[in-house]
C-alpha cells in the first residue's frame, strides 16, 4: 500500500513539477544595454588576447597570458545570474521536504 501511495506521488510531483521547471528553461539573449561595464571590458581584453601574434612572446610571456585569460574565465562564470538547479535534483529536495 505504501509503495503505491510513494509511486503516485512521485508520479504526481514529477508531472507538476516539469512543466515550470521546461517553461524556465528558455534561454535570453542578453543584450548589449544588459551587460555590466565590468564584463564588457572583461570580454573586450579576453578578444584583445585572442586578437594577439603570440608567435613573438616569450615563454614566461605565453604563460601569464594563459593566467591571466584563466581568471577572467572564472570571474566571468562567477558573475552569473541565479542558481541553476537540473529537474531530477528539483524533485528529490521536494521528496525529503515531504518524506521528513
């Protein structure tokens, strides 16, 4: 009886909960009034590299180039906007809040 009572619900939670979890899913094209001083001249220096004869550098200078393209890379991952959370994790959290 238990288990049939588990599987409907889970049944039911997975149906009710996909639909918003789809509908948010929708992907913004940010435009350029949205993106942030910060980031813009962080993606204009990330171009400026990429834009660079580095067949003339040094090794040092190869090499804190790389670094420094690194750390943009991170500060810009970090700049997100929100927190992602997959439709599977969605589910279990709702499953313990109920179960506990």
């Amino acid at each position: 009886m238990k288990k049939a009572i588990f599987i409907s619900l889970l049944l039911f939670l997975s149906l009710s909960v996909s639909t918003p979890v789809l509908a948010a899913k929708k992907e913004r094209t940010p435009e350029p009034t949205e993106i942030p001083v910060e980031v813009r001249i962080m993606l204009d220096r990330l171009e400026e590299i990429k834009a660079m004869d580095k067949s003339d550098l040094k090794r040092a200078e190869k090499k804190a180039l790389r670094k420094e393209v690194r750390a943009i890379k991170t500060q810009l991952r970090t700049t997100g906007n929100g927190i992602y959370i997959s439709a599977g994790a969605l589910i279990i959290i709702l499953l313990l809040i109920i179960l506990l």
